[in-house]
C-alpha cells in the first residue's frame, strides 16, 4: 500500500519549508502569491490532504467547510464542482447538505464548521451567524425555490442577440417567454420588449409563459402564414426546441424563414438540426468564486474581486440573415 504523502513531503517538492506548507493550509498571512501556487501545485501533484483531525488539535481549526442547498436545489452539480474543488484546493473538506433554517441555525451553533456557504437565501440562519464564530455566507444568485437571480438574471445577453439579428436584417419578432415567477424569466421577456421599443421592431407577441416545449412548438403552429421571415428569442432551450419543431411542421425552414435563440447551452443544443444559438452560463466559475469569498472570510482576508463575463452568447447555425421569397 503507497505511503500517504505527508506535509514534508510538499515542503520538499514545493522547495519550501514545512511550516510555509503549513501556512498556507491554515490560511495565515505573509506567504507570497507565487509561493503559496507553489505549494499547492505540489500538493495537487502528490494528492497530498492535510490531516484535519491533527490540525484541529494544533489550530483549534476543524477544516470542514459545509455547502448547504435545499432539495429543490439538486440540479446545482456544476455550482457545487466550482465550490467543492476549491475548498480543497485550500485544504478544507466539504460536506454538502440539505437544511432548514432552523438546522442552518444549529450548524452554525455546533462549531463543526469554519465556514458554510448556502447556495439559497437563509434570513434566519444569517441573523444568528452575526454573533456564531462560523463563518457563513448565502448567496444571492437564487432564491428560496432556487429560481436563477443575481448574475444570472442578467437578461443582457437578450439584447445581444436581438442587435446581432437586426444587423442580419430581421425586424419581425417574437419571444416564446419563461413563467413569471421566474425572476430570470422576467428579466429576458423585459429586455425583450424593450429592444423592440428602442430598435423601432415588430413584434407579434409574448406567448407561452411557460418551460414547456409542447407549449412553445403549438405557440409556433397558431402564428398566422405570412408572419415569417421571424427572428424567435426563446427563455431557454427547451423552449427554442419546441419553436424549431413548430417551424419545421410549419414547412418553415430554420434559419432562413425564421431564425431562433435559445438560452442555458443545454448538452444537447449543440447537436441539434440546426445547432442552436444559446446563452451559456459559467456556473462552476459561480461555484468557485462563491467558496473563494467564503474562504476569504474565514480567513481574514480580503473579499475576492468579482467574477464577470459569468454568460456567454454561444452563436450556432439557427441564426441567419432571413430569406427572401
């Protein structure tokens, strides 16, 4: 059986003292930049993991950070890669767990954590944590149904496409929208409506207000024959699908007779016929800058600069210049 790789052994390849490897797992200040990516590089190369039970004897430091996401919350894989990942880059074990309020209050009471990063809005849990030594941080990127708000409510890239499908020459549009308890939903049927006020577009309407795609496909079926050539922006991909569906039984072809958007990079929109136009979502990024802050703030340190360019317009094959019949 291998021998675990052991801090000396970090400290050796790394070129650095065992006490510097040591600091930068406990999170102290006064290391460098490059020594501390030094030190971790090696550690990542010998999958070296500090032993947290020796190191809470010694610190009075547990080491355990938890990540708390409701049970609506399961779907979060990408968000829970980015955090996860980087706690344990930084030395901390996870543990992922579903809470109550009440539960959140008493996790944080326990002192088995140094930190908890709550991927749901908690009030409660946030009160008690003023007077708690755990560090705790709640995101505000969803909320309580784990619907998307925060960066991932911005509906800006909307406006990019719709500008981008203008200068191909569309000005009939429609929007296939999302439902309005949805606050990303929201924000993309408003950026829609007033594109086409600011750029003097057609519109011929705001239909489905759903995620069904069946919804969105007889949305498509119930337009009148002469309202192509069309420019479709969709809330999400399924969405876009049904719209696509629709067109084809329509004899419509896409792109040309109508071109269509979607929105979430969904795995298969790549594969689609046509490929489909999309917004990607960087959630692991989301997830890694989450755990950074908290880190941070168990720490000491200062609070990371914010992430940016969180979404992406992925521009794909359903976009075109419209035809002309």
């Amino acid at each position: 059986m291998a021998k675990r790789p052991t801090s000396h052994d970090v400290a050796r390849l790394a070129g650095v003292s065992q006490s510097t490897v040591s600091l930068v797992f406990t999170g102290r200040s006064g290391i460098s930049a490059a020594t501390r990516e030094r030190v971790l590089q090696a550690a990542a190369e010998l999958n070296y993991r500090p032993n947290l039970a020796a190191r809470s004897m010694r610190t009075r430091r547990t080491g355990r950070l938890a990540v708390v996401i409701p049970f609506a919350g399961l779907n979060l894989a990408p968000v829970l890669e980015g955090a996860v990942t980087t706690a344990r880059e930084a030395g901390y074990a996870v543990e992922v767990v579903s809470l109550s309020n009440d539960e959140i209050e008493a996790l944080l009471d326990s002192s088995e954590y140094e930190g908890v990063l709550s991927f749901s809005p908690m009030p409660a849990a946030r009160e008690s944590a003023e007077g708690s030594t755990t560090a705790f941080l709640a995101l505000s990127e969803f909320d309580e149904e784990m619907h998307a708000t925060g960066a991932f409510s911005d509906a800006q890239p909307v406006v990019e496409m719709m500008e981008r499908l203008v200068e191909l020459g569309h000005r009939r549009f429609l929007h296939v929208a999302g439902p309005s308890n949805f606050p990303a939903a929201v924000a993309r049927r408003d950026a829609y409506l007033a594109t086409v006020d600011r750029l003097g577009l057609e519109s011929v309407g705001v239909v489905a207000n759903n995620w069904s795609g069946i919804t969105a496909k007889e949305c498509v079926l119930a337009l009148p024959d002469d309202v192509t050539p069309l420019a479709i922006v969709a809330a999400n991909d399924v969405l876009a699908a049904g719209a696509i569906r629709g067109s084809v039984e329509r004899g419509w072809s896409v792109p040309g007779d109508v071109s269509v958007t979607g929105w979430d990079d969904a795995p298969l929109s790549a594969h689609f016929i046509p490929s489909l136009t999309t917004v990607f979502q960087d959630r692991v990024r989301l997830g890694a800058y989450s755990m950074r802050r908290l880190v941070a703030a168990i720490r000491g340190q200062e609070t990371p600069e914010p992430e940016t360019g969180l979404q992406k317009v992925i521009w794909r094959e359903s976009v075109a210049p419209p035809s002309t019949r």
